[in-house]
C-alpha cells in the first residue's frame, strides 16, 4: 500500500549543478546454470516442483512404483540426498501445497487415482489415499484456502473434480466438472485467494475448455471456450496470480498461445508465446506458473532443450524466448508419451517475482534451474538533481530538487522517493518532480526514485547523488 505525500510549493531563485543518473532494465528471465537434484534414480517420468515456506520440493518417478524426492532451501544451489516418495505411483505426479505441508496426486494404469501429503518437505509421506477409480492422465491438483481441489479425465471421457479439506486424509465424493463424454486431456485447475477454481482441458476435438467453481468444487458453471481452433493437440495448462487465470498450450502447428481471463468465464483471444516452439519434436505441453509482476510459461524445443518466456501483468506481449538448459539432453520423448499416456512436461515452481524449472534428462536425472524475473516495471528515466537557494529577505533555504521523466510502463499508480535509502514520500504518476525542504549546503545525500504500478508492483530504483561544491548566491 502506498501513501501520498505531497511535496509543498517552493520559488526558485537559483540554479546549481547537475549530478550524476543511473538507470537500469534486465531481461525478463536470467536462469542459473542447471544443477543436478536427483542423481542416479533412473526418472523416466517428468518431476513436478512445488514450493512450500520458501523451500522447493521436487517429486518424480521412475516407473514401477518408484517415486522420489528432494527439496532445496537455497533456490535449487544445492539439494538434499533423494528419498523414496509417495509408493504405487506409475505415471506423471503433480504437487501443490498450504501452509502445512505438500499434497502429490497421481492415477495408475487400472483407472484409479490416489494422493499423498508429507508435512516435511518430501522427506516423508503418508500412505496413499483413493481419490477415484475413474481416471486416466495425469491427476490436476491445486491448493484452495489452505485445502485440496483434485481434477481429472475420467475413463469416460468426462471431468470430475473432489476436495479435500483435511490434507487428503480423506476426499468427497467425486462431482462432475463437465459431462459431455469429449475430454481429450489432463484437467489442470489453479485457484486464487478468493476461493475460485479454474479447471482446463482440451476436447476431443482439439478445442480448450475451462469450468469454474467458487464453492470448493461442489457446483461448477458450464464449461466456457478459450479457443475453437480446432488445433489444440496438449494439455491446456493453467496458473493465477493477483490479476487474473491464463491458460496456456500447444497447437498442432508447433505453434504455442496462451488466453487470460478476469473471472474464468470469459477469456481473451489467444496471443502467441513463441511461434514453431517444438518442430519436429514429440508432442510437448507448454506448462505456466505465476509470478507476483506475471507469467512464466516453460516447453522443450525440437533440439532437446528447456526455453521460457514472460508475460508481465497487463500486458499482451510475451518476452523473446531464452534457453533455460544447454546441451538438447533433455528427455522429450520418454514412455508415458509412447504409450499415449500424457505429454512430457517442465515442472515450474515460483516464488514471488523468482521461478524454479524441473525436467528429466536422457541419463534419467533430473536438472533445475533457478530464475529471477526481472521487473516488469520500466523505472523512471533521465533522474536529475539541483540544489537551490530561496532567499525570503529575513531567511533563507536550501532546498534538493529532483526532477525525472516518467516511466513508460503501464498502469503506473506512482513514485516512491527514497533519501539515503529512507523511504520519504510518495508521489502520483503525474508528478515527476520533488523538492526537500530545508537542506544542508553542500551535503553529501543520494536521492532514489521507483515507479509503483496499481498491483503495488515496483521497478527499478533510479539514484542520483547530490554532492556539492558550491552554490551560487541569489
């Protein structure tokens, strides 16, 4: 929350000296080198991530029931010495978490679906739980006011959806998402703070559908359109932050999109994230997660490698695409999608405006990769100080004034004004100049300015340094 203080009216009587600016903007993803978070466990299905109190916890499988786990609390630098995961599991997990701890969920070859939790970051779990005996792909699972909301493609083609309040100790029963017998994929389902669930899944006949509901998965609206193209051929993945849901997937052009909406119901036309994102490649989805300033959407490329992209919030541009692995060892095509089980994916976690990558390598390890996202505010510009003397006949002052032009970022709600690091105003997007009253001739102090936008979001801090030689008389 940001408070406005009005700087008051001055008159200039005498101008000074002109100081240094300094004015910086990075690019919207910089991944780290990727290290190695399960070594030696033979993975052949893709790691899911998950972050819970600032610790990242990954879970993956490697077929015949065998499940393992690692977490990281340094930003994936170093990782804990795997142990064995949630047991029974044979196809793709998926991870969400609460304030206690981190719920996996997964279905097996017979149609039936179970959960997990491990209240300790992986390094224990519970005895698996049934959630159905109706399912097939993988199982979508999200966290919802500190509970569960599990989705998922019953063996009948249609979407159903249970919740769990108690940590999936135990599940209602299953309610149906959608009936229409034409579901074609995993169902994806994010929540936001106010209790509404997203569910996502592509049709039979290749379209993206979303269902909404906001009493905890009891009752869910009918299903609304997010594209008709007709070319739709992965899961349509889905991820919320404070301004909204967006839905993100694959087309049979190898080209990538992705759809946003306010309230799930109603969502825009689709834009592109990167166009022949997996040519030649194995059908791949294009997995999203959130960030506090946007999006972040992840895929493997036809030469084997992770790339991402970001979308700040409001905008409509995705940022160029960038590497986030080396080397085209990543494991593209693996048995789930031989046996047309599900799509190979990348595991993103996020943690304020900071991502963490997941994926399995052809020599069955899984990598990571830890990313800062670079603010999507561009900071204030050309930031310029001068010290100026009012002489009122009986007194006299001297005064520090800034003067900047404004940021070109959109919705701008405002200019914080820092002294020598000292939060001292606030001041409106309109108002690109400040003055500090009653100030020491030639004293050393640095002045910051950094724009805030209307999602308390902030940019770069643009300083200037005020250090005097002289001041000229009135």
């Amino acid at each position: 929350m940001h408070m406005f203080i009005n700087a008051r009216f001055f008159t200039i009587l005498t101008i000074c000296i002109l100081l240094a600016n300094t004015h910086t903007k990075g690019a919207a993803l910089a991944p780290t080198t990727p290290t190695i978070a399960i070594n030696g466990a033979s993975i052949i299905i893709p790691p899911a991530v998950s972050l819970q109190n600032n610790i990242f916890t990954i879970v993956a499988c490697a077929g015949s029931n065998s499940t393992y786990a690692t977490h990281s609390s340094d930003n994936g630098s170093t990782w804990t010495s795997y142990v064995t995961g949630p047991g029974g599991v044979t196809r793709p997990i998926l991870v969400a978490s609460n304030s206690t701890g981190i719920l996996a969920t997964w279905s097996n070859s017979s149609g039936q679906a179970y959960s997990s939790f491990s209240t300790n970051n992986g390094a224990t779990w519970s005895s698996p739980v049934s959630i159905t005996t109706n399912s097939i792909q993988p199982v979508g699972v999200c966290s919802i006011q500190n509970n569960f909301i599990a989705t998922w493609q019953g063996i009948d083609a249609n979407a159903y959806a249970a919740f769990t309040s108690n940590n999936g100790t135990t599940w209602n029963s299953p309610v149906t998402i959608s009936n229409s017998g034409t579901i074609g994929s995993a169902v994806i389902a994010c929540a936001n703070n106010a209790g509404t669930i997203v569910a996502t899944w592509r049709s039979s006949s290749s379209n993206a559908y979303a269902s909404v509901s906001r009493d905890n998965g009891a009752t869910w609206s009918s299903p609304s359109t997010i594209s008709a193209s007709g070319n739709i051929n992965a899961d349509v993945w889905c991820a919320v932050n404070k301004t909204g849901f967006l839905t993100t997937w694959r087309t049979s052009t190898n080209n990538a999109y992705s759809s946003f909406s306010t309230d799930g119901i109603t969502w825009s036309t689709p834009i592109q994230i990167a166009s022949s994102v997996i040519s030649g490649a194995p059908i791949q989805d294009v997995s999203v997660a959130a960030t506090t300033n946007g999006f972040v959407s992840a895929w493997v490329k036809s030469d084997n490698n992770v790339y991402a992209s970001f979308l700040a919030n409001e905008s409509s541009t995705w940022s160029t695409p960038i590497a986030v692995s080396s080397g085209g060892n990543v494991a593209a095509l693996n048995a789930g999608y031989s046996l047309g089980l599900w799509h190979p994916f990348i595991g993103i976690a996020t943690n304020n405006n900071t991502c963490m990558f997941t994926w399995d390598q052809t020599d069955a390890n899984v990598r990571t990769s830890y990313s800062l996202v670079s603010n999507s505010i561009d900071s204030a510009h050309n930031l310029r100080g001068t010290q100026l003397k009012n002489d009122f006949g009986i007194t006299y002052e001297y005064c520090n004034v800034l003067a900047w032009d404004p940021s070109s970022a959109s919705n701008i709600l405002g200019y914080s004004i820092y002294k020598n690091s000292v939060l001292v105003a606030n001041v409106s997007a309109q108002t690109t100049t400040f003055i500090d009253h009653n100030q020491s001739k030639n004293a050393t102090t640095t002045y910051s300015v950094q724009p805030f936008d209307i999602y308390d979001n902030t940019g770069p801090l643009t300083s200037v340094l005020f250090d005097h030689s002289t001041v000229s008389a009135a």
